[in-house]
C-alpha cells in the first residue's frame, strides 16, 4: 500500500517523548525515497503515454489519467511525511544546542544521520557569530533574571578586576554584588558563586 513505510516515521516522531530523539531511521527513509523514486519514474511514463496518443492532460479522464494522479498524490504524500519526520528532528536538534551547549554528548550523536550532525555544526556556528556581532551572551539565562544584580562570594583570590567602567579587587572570601553578567564568567570558572542569605 501507497504511503505505508512514509507513515512508520510520522508514527516513530509521534511515539517518543517531547524533546527526545530516535536513532534517525535511515532503512525506512531509504525506503520512503525508492517509493518517491517510483512514483515520479510511473507518472512520468502515464503522462508522457498520454501525450504520446495526442490526448489532452487536462480535459482527459481515463485509467492513465488516474494512475497519474494516484501517483502523483501519493509522491506527495510521501514528500509531505518525510518533511514532517525531518522537521520535527531539526527542532529537537535546535533546542539541542541551548540544553547541552555547542558539543553533543557521543550518545546524541550516536542517534543522528550525518546531515543532522552537519545541520548541528551549522546552527551552532550561526548562534556563536551572532552572539560575536551583538556582544551579547544569549546562553547565560534562559529565564530572564529578576535583578540584573547579584550578591557572589569569592572563592579563590583573583585580585583587581575591571568591570565596565570602574574596578574591584576581588579577594578570597569577599562579598560583591555585581551584574550578574560580569559575575557569570567567574562562577562558570569556579571562582565564586552566588550568595544566597
């Protein structure tokens, strides 16, 4: 039956959890593409069967007519199955990049084709150019902050610092309350941390 292997990945995307990728099928996509393969290669000969007898494409309604349409709707089908199946892994792959960062755990990658892998790379370069162009991190709060400010404790001496437009000497053991983006760097490095009271 037309369009049943196209189906299996709309079932594979529906059965896994939010967020979540399957090993990218390539057997039934592989597949799925023979079948798109087929029914152009059939179209093509019904319609050109058709001008080959001088029968107008548009008005004439015989069993070559229909088997064209039957092929055509179902290419279509299958093209519309296959976009759906790689559209919702690109979303997944996207979001990947702001759970886990700019480098894929082997056990992600393990489970994605090698365009996927290559479409990764690629959406990871655009997101770090335009964090370049802008000058500004959109990796370090994912839920806005309440206070643009925090309070931090300096873990290890890293003396005079300069912070926009002034400087701190940053010594083991102070409290500071700094923009909470001057301060990210430090704590991500280990050399202060958030002071909650």
């Amino acid at each position: 039956m037309y369009g049943r292997r196209a189906s299996q990945l709309l079932k594979e995307i529906d059965s896994s959890e939010a967020g979540q990728l399957a090993p990218f099928n390539s057997d039934v996509f592989d597949q799925v593409i023979r079948e798109c393969n087929e029914h152009n290669s059939q179209f093509q000969t019904l319609i050109r069967k058709m001008v080959d007898q001088n029968l107008d494409i548009e008005t004439t309604r015989n069993e070559d007519h229909y088997g064209a349409a039957i092929h055509h709707l179902s290419l279509l089908r299958n093209k519309r199955c296959l976009m759906a199946y790689m559209y919702n892994r690109a979303e997944v792959i996207q979001s990947f990049r702001w759970k886990v960062g700019p480098v894929l755990p082997h056990d992600i990658q393990g489970k994605l084709h090698f365009s996927e892998k290559e479409y990764f790379k690629n959406h990871s370069t655009a997101i770090k150019s335009y964090i370049s162009e802008m000058d500004i991190d959109l990796t370090v709060d994912m839920v806005p902050p309440k206070d643009p400010y925090i309070q931090v404790r300096v873990l290890e001496d890293i003396g005079e610092v300069s912070l926009g437009d002034h400087s701190v000497s940053l010594t083991k053991n102070s409290l500071h309350f700094l923009r909470r983006t001057d301060a990210e760097q430090f704590i991500s490095q280990g050399l202060m941390e958030e002071f909650l009271e």
